[in-house]
C-alpha cells in the first residue's frame, strides 16, 4: 500500500466524522391522533415524552408538541403543531409541522371508525428534513374498551433527509373504569424503511402501561389527560419513556 492510500482513508474518516457530527439526532414522534373530532371544537394540546432511562438509543431526551386543532366537520379535522425537542444543539423548535384528517368509515358493530391521514412537517431549525405523512387513523370500542390505532408511512426531503418511506406505528388501548379514569396500554414502533424494514436490533418498539380520563370544566369544555411509562422492546429503543398528553376542548 502506497503512502497516499492510508491518507485516503484518514481523509474519508475525517469527512464520515465530521457529517455525523453535524446531522442532527432523531427524535421519536409518540402522538396518537383520533380518526375524527366534534364539528365546531377547538382544541389545544401538548404532548410530551421524556426519556427516564435511555440505553442505547440516540433519541431526544425530551420531545414536545404544542398543537392548536379544529374540527371543520364532524368528520374532517385539521390541526398546526410546533415541534420542539433537545435532540441536537440544545432545546429549540424544529419544525412546524400541519395536519389533516378526513374520516371515511364510522365505527359499525364489524369495522373500525376510519381515518386517512397527512401530515406535512416543514423545517425551521436549518437542519431538520421535510417531511411528508400519509396513514391511516382507526378506532374500535368493544363495550368499556378503546383502541385507537395509528398507522403512518414518512418520507424525507431536503437536508439531512432519510431515503426511502418508512413506517411507524403508534396506539393505545384502555379499559373504562370511571369517565375521569381508563387503565390500558400504549404502544409505538418504527420498524423503519420500506420494503424489507431495518434490522431488527436498530428498529425501535416500545409498550407499557397508561392510564387517560376526562373532567368537565364548567364554563369551559373538557380536559383530557393520558400519562404512561413505556418500555423498550429491542435494543434500539430506549430503555424507558415517560409521556403524557393534556387536551383542552373547546366547544365554540
């Protein structure tokens, strides 16, 4: 080997290094959006997820979405939500992120209720991706008992962008005890790229328990509430997540 060959490759790690360190750290998007929404409701969100303990993930280490929905028609919705998470150079907004859901199927004795739904996440931190969602959004009560069901497919554009489309998959499911309190489970993946899916040691699936309920507020509308530790099923997740999510709905 000539002495330029081992230049070469020092050359080549230097670069690899220096693109790793300025691409920015993902963070995980652990909303879980219903299928439909009362015409004439305003409703204002913030969802959150803090990591108790991280193995050997590289996500955020906290993540939160502030969101502002409306419900246009008892079965369209749309919403505009701020991303913020510490993921890379501290704690800032990283994207604003728009969404739409249209219903298609109402919930019957056989099929889910059923949503299709797109999201459009447009960069503001100079180093995010674009990114683009299409899914589908699904609910099914059976007696005292919800699930809800998310299934997503995003792809990237722009700087730092992901190739190819990737799926995500996020939900929850409880059990009815009171109308202020529903014990159940929540669960979230990214198996990742399409078609054949990322190895199975980097993919990242999480489950664990949660609880959500509702209160009245007089004058006011209605304040739901769900919170929840989720533990990492594979390497790639974090060992730990803690989350929860406070909606106040309005009716105008």
């Amino acid at each position: 080997m000539s002495r330029v060959e081992p230049c070469r490759c020092a050359a080549l790690l230097l670069v690899a290094a220096a693109l790793a360190a300025v691409a920015p750290a993902r963070a995980a998007d652990l909303k879980i959006n219903p299928p439909s929404q009362e015409e004439g409701e305003l409703d204002l969100e913030d969802n959150s997820a803090v990591l108790a303990n991280r193995g050997r993930s590289s996500d955020a280490d906290q993540t939160h979405f502030g969101e502002l929905g409306y419900g246009i028609r008892d079965y369209w919705w749309i919403e505009v939500e701020t991303h913020w998470d510490d993921a890379d150079n501290g704690f800032r907004p990283r994207t604003l992120d728009f969404e739409n859901a249209v219903r298609l199927q109402p919930q019957s004795e056989y099929w889910p209720e059923s949503a299709v739904f797109l999201e459009y996440d447009h960069a503001v931190d100079g180093q995010s991706p674009e990114t683009a969602t299409v899914g589908g959004l699904f609910r099914k009560d059976f007696g005292p008992s919800s699930t809800v069901l998310n299934l997503l497919f995003d792809h990237d554009l722009g700087r730092n962008a992901l190739s190819g489309v990737r799926l995500r998959y996020a939900g929850i499911s409880t059990w009815e005890v009171t109308d202020s309190f529903a014990p159940g489970a929540e669960f979230f993946g990214v198996p990742g790229k399409l078609p054949g899916f990322d190895r199975a040691s980097t993919q990242d699936h999480r489950l664990g328990p949660a609880f959500a309920g509702a209160v009245e507020i007089e004058g006011l509308g209605a304040l739901g509430y769900t919170g929840g530790y989720l533990f990492g099923l594979t390497p790639g997740a974090p060992a730990g997540t803690l989350i929860w999510r406070l909606e106040l709905d309005i009716k105008l």
